[in-house]
C-alpha cells in the first residue's frame, strides 16, 4: 500500500487525511493524497464535538490558541436537554444536563443516594460541579491554563467550514499530503472487484493503491461503484429531516457554553452558540410533522423570525452502510452512515473510525482480509451502540403529547440490546462493568446522566448508613467546589476574548 487517497474533503477527508499523514510523516515510500471536488460544497452543520477531539487536535500539532481563533470555536462542556420531559408532571422548560465532567469523580459513587434521598434534585448538580458552572456560563478553563487542559471537561463548537480549511492547511503544511482538485466522473473496478482507478474531469485517470471514501451522503466508492448495501435504521430513529439556519449574534450576547437541544411535538430543536452567530437545527420526522408545520414552528422558536431568515432543508438517510471497508477501500463519514446530529455522532465517528484504522493499516494487499474483518466487526459493534445510546433519549421520555412520541415507546422500535439494559437497569443503577467494550462510543458516564436526568426508575437496594454517611458529605462536597468554581472561572465569552487577545498557554 504505497499510495494512498482520500476522496472527498470537509471534516471527514481532512480528519483522515491528517491521521494518515501523521502515522506515514516519516515513510517515503507511502503517499497520502487528497481528492477534493472544487464544485461541490460541504454540508456544513456538524458544528458539535466531543471532548476525545481535543486529544485527536494536539496529536495533529495544532494549536488550541490557533484553532479558536480561526473557527469560531466556543467551548462545550454538556448538552442541556430540554423539555424531554412531560411539561405536566416536570414544568415547563423542563431540563437536564448531560454532561463531559464524569458523575462523582471525586468521591463515593452518588447514583445510589441520589436514588434514596434527591430525586427532588437534578442529577447531574447532585453529582459534578460542571452543571451549575454551566448554568452560570463559566468557562472550563482560565486563560492561564495550558492548551487543551481544563479546570473541567469540555469539547468545542465551531465552524464546520473553517474547521475544514484549517485541517486541511495542517495536512499538507505539517505531513505533506498531497491536495488535489478535481471533480471525479465515475470509478474502475478490477477483476477481482476491487477500485483500480479514479476517472477525473481535470486530469483523467488517476491509479492508488488504497482509496478512503469521504464523498458525503452520494457515497461515490462504497455506495455507488462497490454497491456495499445500506442498512436502513429508520425503524428505530424516527427522525429523517431537518432545516437549518444561522443566526447572526452581537459581540455583546452571553454565550452558553453548552448544545442547547429542545424537545418539540416530532423530534427536538439544536441550537449552537460560536462567537458570531448562533447555528440551529429543527430536526423532526417528516411522517409525524409536515414539512410546512416544522417551518412555522421554527418561525416560532426564532421568535417570529423577525429578520426573514431562509431556512435550508436536509433530508437524513438514517442508517450505515452493510460493511465499512472492502476490499481496498474503507468509507468515513456521511459516506460511512448518518444516524442523527444528536449528541454530535458524526465527527466522533469519523475521528474513532479513522484513529483505528490507522492504528493498523495494511502493509500489503495480502495483508488486508484480516484487518478488513477486524474493522468491520468493530464499527459494527460500534455504529449499534450509538443506534441504542440515542434511541434511549427518546424511549424512556414520559412525553406522551404526540404520536412521534408514543411510537418512539413501541417495543418494536427498540433494539433488542438497549431493552436487556433497561431491564437490568430497572433492578440495578448501571455499573463499568455494564460495557464491558472499549469500543463502546458511549459509555457508563454518558448512560447514567441521560438515564437519571430523565427520572429513570430503578430498584434501589438496601445500603449501609456507612455509605450514605459518606455520600453525604461526598455531596456537600461538590456543592463547595461549585461555589468556588464559580469564584475563580472566568465568564465564558470573557475567555474567549481573552485567548483572541493574548492565547492559551502553549504546552
């Protein structure tokens, strides 16, 4: 595997090509290239992260300091949910917090005595400092604090444009990658049902050895020359449209430093704060909402629209393709699959699926059916368990105001994995052990604050006084280091205009 191409730029071909360059940096005999059509824009509206990107930016040598200030970035440390929740039984505006700060990090495991004595309290506040730091829109960090380290933990917003742009400036600056524009016609296969050759418009036929699809929902390779089949997880994921639009903001609007993520009659509402505009996202089914409502309820959430803001539609083919890599060729991104922007699912998958392939890519063609079946296996595994982590957001609601809502409670919308858990979970509070696989994308911190933000109800067993003596003073605790925090951590805007004036401290 001497040559080596990505097709297809935005988020997905840039992370790829940046992970590929960085693993071949110092091997001369592989090149990594870039096939970017100079025609067709990227969609655009992935402007949500998860806090492992931080990890993934320092491995490239980018500057925090540097990508803030050319992406728009804000910081994210949760994402509020709100009205999941019958508005009747819990209030209007309802919410919850799930947050990246892990629950009870710094003591007794608070579940149990949340359980027994706070159910009247928010989950999350009982258990991490983090939620009311964001309530009061602190920061994660000071401006003292070295790059990609934080006082909490935190993930980005940004620009999905700009973050492409500076990803690809580092690809071919830092590991020389080769950037090329050209829009490509149509794909050779081999005999042996493999890709031989790229037909271009701009410079004809181009040969590689190995092609990493990130050509978007059209899936030129895997879908549309290797006919890899597409698995349809509609049944499950109810929600399949969406409309967009960015709000201009002023200099002056505070900056909540979390997804804002509200629940509506068919489907839920994203809203993203960067530094100069808002990005929103009314997300619905289209066969329990017309495409006509969901706009005027937009209109509604923009408080009337008052400025006439066009809205932009994207249908969402839910599901994954039947197999990620074949033969030479190993589809990310769009390309890979959809499921829905909830919880930011799109660039996390790209980054892990990316990172693991790189961390054993083939030497030769003899080598490939092993790894080829070890990538597959794992993406599965790992494509089912976010199907299941976000179907929970919507089966165990106790909204029952719509028929979107009473569907997403049907038993057969429910994978047969996440209704094993729930059963478990009604008898026991999730334990580690519970995810048992490293490539769970999702895992027990993220399950216990959607399950106990949302009131799940589970079998409290008996528990020592010892232990609720200890979760006790465990609990007054974090109320003590939510007060200081809220001293010492700067406003949230306040730090991002600091580290546009002066930057982070560099590690």
């Amino acid at each position: 595997m001497k040559k080596i191409v990505v097709v297809g730029g935005g988020t997905a071909g840039w992370l790829a090509a940046n992970h590929l360059g960085k693993k071949f940096k110092h091997n001369d005999a592989i090149t990594v290239t870039l096939i970017e059509s100079p025609d067709i824009a990227p969609i655009g509206v992935g402007e949500g992260t998860v806090p492992n990107i931080r990890k993934t930016l320092s491995s490239f040598g980018i500057s925090e300091t540097e990508f803030i200030r050319e992406c728009d970035v804000t910081f994210k440390q949760s994402i509020k949910f709100v009205n999941w929740m019958d508005k009747k039984k819990h209030g209007s505006d309802n919410f919850f917090h799930h947050l990246f700060d892990a629950p009870s990090k710094f003591g007794e495991d608070l579940t149990a005595h949340w359980l027994k004595f706070g159910q009247d309290k928010i989950y999350a506040d009982m258990v991490s400092p983090q939620h009311s730091a964001c309530e009061h829109k602190k920061a994660p960090k000071s401006i003292t604090t070295p790059e990609y380290e934080g006082t909490l933990g935190y993930a980005y917003h940004l620009n999905a444009a700009k973050f492409a742009h500076l990803l690809s400036k580092n690809a071919v600056a830092r590991f020389g990658v080769c950037h090329i524009k050209a829009n490509v016609i149509n794909v050779e296969l081999s005999d042996s049902g493999a890709i031989a050759a790229l037909n271009t418009k701009e410079l004809g036929k181009l040969e590689y050895d190995f092609y990493l699809d990130c050509t978007g929902f059209e899936s030129l390779l895997s879908g549309q020359a290797l006919n890899i089949p597409f698995v349809d997880k509609s049944k499950e994921l109810l929600v399949n449209s969406a409309l967009v639009v960015q709000v201009p903001t002023k200099e002056s609007d505070e900056i909540p430093p979390y997804t804002v993520a509200t629940a509506h009659q068919a489907g839920w509402i994203w809203d993203i704060a960067l530094t100069n505009r808002r990005g929103v996202g009314f997300v619905y089914s289209n066969n329990h909402m017309s495409d006509e409502e969901a706009s005027r309820k937009l209109d509604y959430y923009l408080k009337g629209n008052p400025t006439g803001l066009s809205y932009r539609k994207l249908p969402m083919k839910v599901g994954h393709r039947e197999k990620f890599w074949h033969k030479n060729c190993v589809s990310l991104g769009l390309a890979q699959g959809f499921l829905e922007p909830l919880e930011a699912t799109s660039i996390l998958l790209t980054d892990f699926a990316a990172s693991f392939l790189v961390d054993r890519f083939p030497e030769s063609e003899e080598k490939m059916a092993v790894l080829e079946q070890r990538f597959n296996h794992v993406m599965g595994y790992a494509w089912n368990r976010v199907v299941d982590f976000i179907k929970l957001h919507y089966c165990i609601s106790d909204r029952e105001d719509s028929q979107f809502w009473l569907d997403n409670k049907k038993a057969d919308t429910i994978p047969d994995t996440l209704k094993a858990r729930l059963d478990l979970w009604q008898q026991f509070s999730p334990q580690k052990e519970d995810f048992f696989s490293k490539f769970e994308v999702f895992d027990y911190d993220n399950y216990l604050y959607l399950l106990y933000g949302m009131n799940y109800k589970t079998k409290l067993s008996p528990l020592s006084t010892q232990y609720h003596d200890k979760a006790k003073a465990h609990a007054e605790g974090i109320k003590a280091i939510s007060a200081k925090l809220n001293q010492q951590l700067p406003n949230h805007r306040e730090l991002i205009n600091k580290i546009k004036r002066y930057g982070l401290q560099a590690v």
